[in-house]
C-alpha cells in the first residue's frame, strides 16, 4: 500500500490535507534530492487531522520551487484517507503511529518498508510532525535518552518530553539509526503552528552535523512520562455534558502545568463507575497513586504535570485522556 515518487505529483501542493487523496491513493514516501545527498527524513499526517506539517511541508517546497533544497528531503504522507474525513484514523484503520514495530496487516507492511527504505539511505534526522488535541505548548518528545536525540528536540523549544511507551511509534524505529523526534505544533489551525515548524525544518535542512552537538542542561526542560491515563470502555464520561463522568469543558487549560495534590478534574455522580485507568511503565494500575474522588469530584492525590490532555471525546477513546509527567534531570554531554 506504500507508494514512491521521486517529486511531487503535479497539483499535490495546491491541495490541503482534506484534499489529498485526489492525488495520492494512500501512503507516500517521496524523495526530492537536494544538494547535500543524505535525507532529512520528515513525516506528515500519521494522524489524519493533525495537519500543521502538511501545511509546513506545502510551504516549505513551494518556497524551494523552482531552486534546489539544501539537503534532499524524504517526505513521508502518511494517513491520506484519515485526512480527507479530518481524523486522527478511520475507524478499523491501526494508528499509523503505532505500526513502527513489526505486526500483521498491510499497515505495518508498508511501515516497514519506509524503515527498510530510509535505513538504506542513512538520513541525517527523523522528524515527525504533530498536533495536540488540547491546548498544549509546542514541544518536541524523544524516545530515546541521548544527546544527539535531545540536542535536535531541544532546537525546537525547550520543552522536551521523554517517552519510551508506546514502542510502536516511528521515532522509535528511526532512533536505531538517526537521531529522531516529534515535534507537537499545538492545535491545528492555531497561529504560529506553521511557522515554527518551518522555520524548524528549514534549520534541519541547512545545518551539517545535526548528530554532532552539545547539549546544555540549562537548555531543556526535560520531562518523562510517568504514566498513560485513559478512560475504561464501560465508563460514560463527557466534557461539562452532565455524564456520570463530568469533567470540565476546559480541562486543557492544565496542560504543562505543575498541580498541586487536590486539583479538581471533573465531578463523579454518586454511585457511579466513574474512574481512571492510569498505567506506568510496569503496566499495574496507578489510579490510587494519583487520583481520588473528594466529596463527588475527581481531584489529583499527589503533585503531577499532565501534558496532552484532549477534550476532544472521540480522540480520548482512541488514544487516552494524558500523559502524566514527571521532571528529569538532563543528562550531562559526554566531553
Ligand atoms: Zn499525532
């Protein structure tokens, strides 16, 4: 199902993410050279209404167009059909971030043929382009605690977030053989998505050594994921709708935040099943550890950082409710 040009179909850049699949049937990797050989391998649109990195892409080659680029650049499109219905996947697709690792069914087929692919071209960087589906502030994870890894996050912003689970997600993959990151733009449609990640990009592009650097601890905020809150199945919740699970409309708004114990998530209906399901590294369940309910309302039991939390309903079914974060010291750069 993967498909390789080796430049731009004619009209694809004209074209939004919603608009794509009248170009391109499905996945597609494409390689434009540029005047450096080895890529700098970019992908967009793993998740279908994540659309900041297509809009980057289209700008950054529409600016190029006509000249050359610094470096070649393999451009990944992931989720073509997601994007036209303006969502993260279609329902009975796999989540195209979570094929990386091996598994049966076209999917992973054709992610693991990007990999075999990209592995023989020794890309200089993997950089996946996102967006939240909250209100977050723009940040780059990593999934592999290394200097040249944080070293390329931390030209992002200085919020820089270490995740070693799901290890199904492509930067996982990448990082065997490139430094490899994600950057999140914040929401899509929101001003200053594109332009950061262009400019991002554009760095990428015409910088020599991007795997020979010097990180300063002083330069990032790092951040690891603690534990993976989601909401069981049978649980009915909503975002200030009055379900059994009542949690406020504006919950976002606590994202990157630091909260003290006590911090109210949303109201519980008495006897109801209303609860969290939050799952660290070991896979036991957390949710006594980190959340109890005080006089009908589900408040926070210990100091914690949520980051990506998503009001979106839909969204937290298919993916989870957030992350909880805890801060980490920054690794010294070998001298
Ligand atoms: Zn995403």
């Amino acid at each position: 199902m993967l498909e390789i040009l080796h430049h731009p179909p004619d009209g694809l850049l004209e074209r939004d993410a919603s608009r794509v699949h009248e170009v391109l049937e499905g996945p597609t990797l494409i390689h434009i050279a540029g005047r450096k050989r080895r890529p700098l391998y970019v992908s967009v649109l793993l998740h279908g209404n994540e659309t900041t990195g297509w809009e980057t892409v289209r700008a950054l080659l529409k600016r190029h167009l006509g000249g050359e680029l610094p470096r070649s650049l393999s451009l990944f499109i992931g989720n073509v059909k997601a994007a036209k219905e303006n969502l993260r996947s279609l329902d009975g697709q796999p989540d195209y971030n979570r094929v990386w690792s091996g598994g049966h069914g076209p999917e992973y087929a054709m992610a693991a043929r990007v990999i075999e692919e990209m592995r023989a071209l020794d890309p200089v960087a993997c950089i996946d382009v996102h967006n939240t589906s909250g209100t977050n502030p723009h940040h780059a994870c990593v999934n592999l605690m290394d200097p040249a890894h944080l070293a390329l996050a931390s030209r992002f912003g200085h919020f820089v977030v270490f995740a070693d689970k799901p290890p199904t997600v492509e930067t996982r993959a990448f990082g065997e053989f490139c430094p490899a990151v994600v950057i999140e733009c914040g929401m899509p449609d929101r001003p200053g998505g594109v332009e950061h990640a262009l400019a991002y990009l554009e760095d990428a592009l015409a910088r020599d050594g991007l795997d020979q650097v010097h990180l300063h601890p002083g330069d990032i905020d790092l951040f690891h994921t603690a534990a993976v809150v989601e909401i069981p199945e049978e649980v009915s919740f909503g975002f200030g709708d009055g379900s059994d699970f009542d949690l406020l409309p504006d919950l976002d708004q606590l994202n990157f935040n630091e909260l003290p114990a006590g911090t109210i998530l949303g109201k519980v209906r008495p006897n109801s099943n209303a609860r969290l399901r939050v799952t660290g590294s070991s896979d036991r369940d957390l949710y006594g550890r980190y959340f109890t309910v005080d006089e009908g309302r589900m408040v926070t039991a210990v100091p914690v950082m949520p980051a990506l939390i998503s009001t979106d309903a839909r969204i937290v079914r298919q993916d989870c409710l957030c992350y909880l974060m805890e801060r980490i010291r920054v690794p010294e750069d070998p001298p």
